[in-house]
C-alpha cells in the first residue's frame, strides 16, 4: 500500500529539479536532488518531508524574496506540463515557502497566495498572516470573495475558519467571528459547490463558539436559493447534532406524535473488530406529512472509566400520515487509527428530531 510520504519519491525530485531548472538556469540539478535521496530524508515521515523541501527549495532560490515568489510562479507553469504535476499535494511546500519566508512582506506575499492558490490550495499558510495583519489580511480576503477564480474564492472562506482542522488556531475568530461575515455574505450563492461547502464549514466552526450568530445567518439566508439552504443546513449539522432548539424550531424538526418502537440491540456482546447491530421503527402518528430527523449516539467507553457520547446521522426524510419504517443498522468497532476502543459498558441511544430516547446497554470484548 503506497504511503502518503511516497509522493516525495526519488522521481518527483528528479522531475522537478528539471522543471526548477527553466526557471533558474543555472541550477545544480544532480546536487538538488541529492538532498533527497540520502537515508536521512527517507526515514522522514510525510509533513518532515514537505517542510525539508522547502528549507532546501529555499537554498537554491533568490535571497530577494520578490525574486523568489517570481520563480515559484514561473515554477508552477512548467510543472503543470511535468509527470510530477500530476499530484499537486506534493507542491504543498509552495505555499509554505511563502509562510516561511513571506511574512514581512506582505503585499507580495498576499499576491503570491492568490496565484499559487489557483494551482495548490494555500488555506494553512495565510493563517499566519492573519494572525500578524488580522485588519489588512481579512479586508485582502474580502477582496479574494469576489475574485473571478474559485480556487481564490474557496482560499477566502476556508483560509478564514476559526477552526481550521490540522492548522494554526485564530483565537481571535473564534472569539468574535464578525470580521469574516462579509466573505461568507458574498460567498452564499457562489456558482461553486467547492466553495459552498467551504462557506458551510466556516459556518459549521463558528457554531461550535458562536451559535446565535450562525442561526441568525440561518434567519437571513433562508430561502435565498436552494443552494444556500443546502449551505445553511451542512453549516448547522453540528447544532443540530446537539438538538440545539432553535436550530431544530428554525427547521419544524418537533416530536409531535412519532412513536419509536421494537428498539432492540441484536448483538448485546460485541467483539472488537465486529460490528454493533441494532434495530427500531419509527411511525408517523399525524394526520399530517412529518420531517423525521434520525440519529443514533454511541456512548464509547474512556480509559478513564467514563463514557463518551458521539451522534451518527440516519436520515432525513418526510414521513407520510401513519407511515411505518423500520430501521436496522450496524455500527462497525473495527480497529482504526483514529479511534481506540476499550471493553467494557457501552450504550447507546435513538434520537428523533433533536430528542434522546431511550437508552441500551451492550457490552464490547476483546
């Protein structure tokens, strides 16, 4: 199974170095990519990798950062029509070049991420900038919103979230998110889904610090277009998830005569590596169609001996006056990486629009 790290292999340099070299004519390719291929480089991991690219990229490029950025971006042009562009992950280092080196330049660095954002996505790097020039870095930002290009747009709502997973924190946003909403206002509509799903991230980590914000954003945009709904709900999942009520009023998500019924675990013992099944049926009770929301927790027992609860959506739908569905479901324990399980109680639970119901147990073993 090829690793993620294997994208810096012993070709990718060999190819770039070659790329590199129409950009600086009078590069050392041989000594450029023996920089990589030492028994050092290959014992890093994926990230050690990617930032000694850059330290060493760094070396043989202009001190003049100006220069630099000028030769990245010749770089790219050539790359695009190179076997090493194929895999634009590997160019992360682009981006983080202008991190490293860029930061007291700021307007050509800001220029630098609006063109290198067209090829490699530069949402991690300009989190430092925002954190130096909050006030110059958001109204740049603001600007990248309307930018005809939606790889910029995208860098504008996702280089711009509070809680961006795997990169530097903005305490500041998460805080007081307000200097951010007119990138999502101008973003609410956009033509694509790649950036409308960024906007629904940033709204969905706002939510987590900010939740009066996000449901007056709800308030405003609904009904806007379908494509803002779409935004609206992806961004209030994880209010929803928490039965916040005033997410689940704004959607009429109410447990008004629905019956759950036969919730039964069919495996009360569960090994690890197998999988939870269970089942349960829902009916609609009213004279009227009804929107069911669907979810199920799992209580996790914790090393330390308590449990963990974590909600699993099951559907969304419209249940018709008196429809009857049955549900059966399996929950896998199959060891993976981002999850440790430990034997013991576990428990777990059906919720119906935003409402806990009744709670089981069942046992995990080894």
């Amino acid at each position: 199974m090829a690793l993620i790290k294997d994208i810096y292999s012993d070709a990718f340099y060999i190819d770039f170095a070659q790329c590199l070299s129409k950009s600086v004519p009078n590069l050392d390719q041989k000594k450029f990519v023996n920089h990589f291929t030492n028994p050092d480089f290959k014992a890093k991991e994926w990230k050690e990798r990617m930032l000694y690219t850059t330290s060493i990229f760094h070396q043989f490029l202009p001190k003049n950062f100006t220069e630099a950025v000028a030769i990245i971006e010749t770089t790219i042009i050539e790359v695009k029509q190179s076997p090493c562009g194929k895999n634009t992950l590997a160019f992360m280092f682009f981006p983080d070049y202008i991190e490293k080196y860029g930061q007291n330049d700021f307007d050509v660095a800001v220029k630098a991420f609006e063109n290198i954002t067209q090829f490699i996505s530069c949402e991690f790097a300009v989190r430092p900038f925002i954190l130096k020039y909050p006030e110059k870095m958001i109204a740049e930002m603001i600007k990248w919103s309307l930018h005809e290009n939606h790889h910029v747009r995208r860098l504008a709502s996702e280089g711009s979230r509070p809680r961006l997973p795997w990169a530097m924190a903005l305490p500041f946003l998460k805080k007081d998110p307000r200097s951010i909403l007119p990138i999502l206002e101008n973003l609410k509509n956009d033509s694509s889904e790649y950036v409308r799903k960024s906007v629904a991230n940033n709204l969905n980590d706002i939510s987590k610090d900010n939740p009066e914000i996000v449901l007056e954003i709800a308030q405003k945009w609904h009904n806007f277009s379908p494509q803002t709904n779409a935004i609206i709900k992806h961004g209030c999942r994880t209010l929803l998830k928490q039965g916040d009520p005033k997410i689940l009023s704004h959607y009429e998500l109410d447990t008004k005569n629905i019956a759950l019924s036969f919730f039964e675990i069919d495996t009360p013992l569960v090994k690890i590596g197998d999988s939870l099944q269970f089942q349960f049926t829902i009916e609609n009770l009213s004279a009227t169609s009804k929107t069911i929301r669907l979810e199920y927790a799992i209580y996790y027992q914790k090393s330390k001996g308590h449990l963990a609860k974590k909600v699993f959506k099951i559907s969304e739908r419209t249940f018709v006056p008196n429809q009857i569905q049955k549900f059966v479901r399996k929950q896998s324990f199959k060891i993976i990486t981002t999850r440790v399980f430990h034997p013991g109680l576990h428990q777990l639970s059906i919720i119906i629009n935003g409402k806990e119901n009744e709670v089981l147990n069942f046992e995990l073993i080894r």
